[in-house]
C-alpha cells in the first residue's frame, strides 16, 4: 500500500473514529463505545505504523492534526467511563 493512500486511511479512521465517539455520548451505548475505543486504538497503531516514514509538510501537517484530534477523543472518551 502506498504512503498516500495510508496517510488518507488515516484521516478516515479518524473521521470514523470522530463519528463514533459522538454516537457514544449521544446514545451512551456501550456497543458503541466499544467500537469508538477500537478506531480510537486502530488510528494509533496506523500513526505508530506512519512515524518512520519519510513524509511530505502537507501529509507531516495531516499526521499531526490527526494526532491531536484523536488525542482529543481519547479524552472524551475518557470521559465518558
């Protein structure tokens, strides 16, 4: 798989990853939040999995973005315990 296609993976997982954090506050599902913990951890390994790579500013500017944003929905996940 080629370095742009997982760097654009990785902005999906964590849009997904957003949506699911929300439904899990919304519906207070514990399904759902479940799945939310699951994205949340699969954005990691895809960002643990990216660091090594040689990366262009714009896709340096994405990771960095993505981290915080699921850095962000760990905490409301947190939250939420």
């Amino acid at each position: 798989m080629g370095y742009d296609t997982r760097v654009k993976e990785l902005c999906e997982a964590v849009e997904h990853a957003q949506i699911a954090v929300y439904h899990s506050q919304e519906q207070n599902d514990t399904g759902q939040y479940q799945h939310a913990q699951q994205l949340i951890a699969y954005v990691y390994q895809l960002l643990h999995e990216l660091k090594e790579e040689h990366v262009s500013e714009t896709d340096s500017l994405k990771m960095k973005h993505a981290r915080e944003m699921i850095r962000h929905l760990q905490e409301t996940q947190a939250s939420l315990q």
